[in-house]
C-alpha cells in the first residue's frame, strides 16, 4: 500500500476529486441502508 502511494503521486490527487463523489454518495445512499452498507464495504478500495 506504501509502495502504491509512493510510486503514484495522482493518489492523492484522486482521492481528493473522489472525496466529494463519495459524499454525495455516502449522503444519497444513507437513505438505503443496504446500499449504503455495500458502498461502506467498498470505502477501504478506493482508499487502496
């Protein structure tokens, strides 16, 4: 994962343009629990 984060310098760069889709995510799928609960388990890739 270090190495990953090392090697792209983007990184950072698309998790920072991700940040607001995965509030509008988090915040539109709160309503379904089991959506939201699907996005939750998929949090650590994006992250990755």
């Amino acid at each position: 994962m270090e190495e990953d984060v090392s090697r792209n310098r983007s990184g950072p760069i698309h998790v920072m343009l991700r940040l607001p889709l995965l509030i509008i995510l988090t915040g539109t799928t709160t309503i379904n629990n089991g959506v939201y609960g699907q996005i939750y388990e998929k949090l650590p890739a994006f992250l990755k």
